[in-house]
C-alpha cells in the first residue's frame, strides 16, 4: 500500500519515514494519507510515528492541490483512503491522532543537529570517533550538495 523511504521498529515504537527532496517536492494525493493509516495500522501495540523529511517547512505540497497543511493533506484523503482500503477505523478518531503521531523536521535543521551533536561529542576511541566524524561530514555534503 505505501513505500516509506525507511521504516524504525523497536519494542515500544514503529516509525515509518517518508523524505522528500530537499528541492521542489511534492506528496501525491492520497499519500499523506496512506502512510497515516499505514503507521496507524502497523504500529499494534507500539506507538505510532509518521516522520516527515522535508525540504523547508510546511505547508507542504500536494500534487494539483497546491499548498496544504499536514493535517488537511490527510484528512482531504483519508475518507477516500479508508474507503479503497476497507478500514474499520472511524475518521474523527484518526483525525484526533494526527498531532501526536505525525511529526516533521527539515533537512536544514537534520544538518543543524548533526553539526552540534558533533562539536559536542565526547568519544574517547579514536577510531569510533573518526568513523562518526565521516558519517556525519558525509551527511552535511549530501544535504549541502542537494541544497
């Protein structure tokens, strides 16, 4: 039903993540929508999270709908969404859920907390803490390289 980019389980939590580009990216109609009920579904007894990596703050954009909300990009779709999938969920409580399961952050803050999570890290191996210096500096190119 839906492809998130990555997908965190532990014992207490399910996260599915969907990252757009950091440049002109938009969500299709119904997929906000979808990965909603997805991680709603899918987390049971877990805590569901919905993470979205955008490009810059929202709104956000949904394809031939323009500027939206999260939360109107969900509940405009998830009538038609519950409707295709057969879902026995009722949509006033899905909707009450959406602040506490759906959460967001830009790459440009990704960027910011990995540079200060960086400059304050104490390791005392020398060899994990090259290896951390690396993924983070590959990172901070990745993001500035697609910015």
């Amino acid at each position: 039903m839906v492809q998130p980019d990555a997908l965190l389980e532990t014992l207490g939590g399910y996260v599915l993540v969907e990252a757009k580009r950091i440049r002109r990216a938009s969500f299709q109609r119904e997929q906000v929508a979808m990965e909603y009920l997805a991680v709603i579904r899918e987390a049971k007894t877990r805590a569901p999270v919905l993470l979205l990596i955008l490009g810059s703050r929202p709104p956000i954009t949904v394809k031939k709908q323009g500027l939206r909300s999260i939360t109107e990009a969900i509940t405009e779709h998830l009538p038609q969404v519950l409707a295709n999938t057969g879902a026995d969920e009722r949509f006033e409580d899905l909707v009450k859920r959406i602040p506490k399961v759906v959460s967001w952050i830009t790459w440009a803050e990704i960027n910011t907390v990995i540079a200060r999570q960086l400059s304050s890290m104490k390791v005392e191996d020398p060899s994990l803490r090259g290896t951390v210096e690396r993924l983070a500096t590959a990172v901070s190119a990745a993001i500035a390289v697609h910015s």
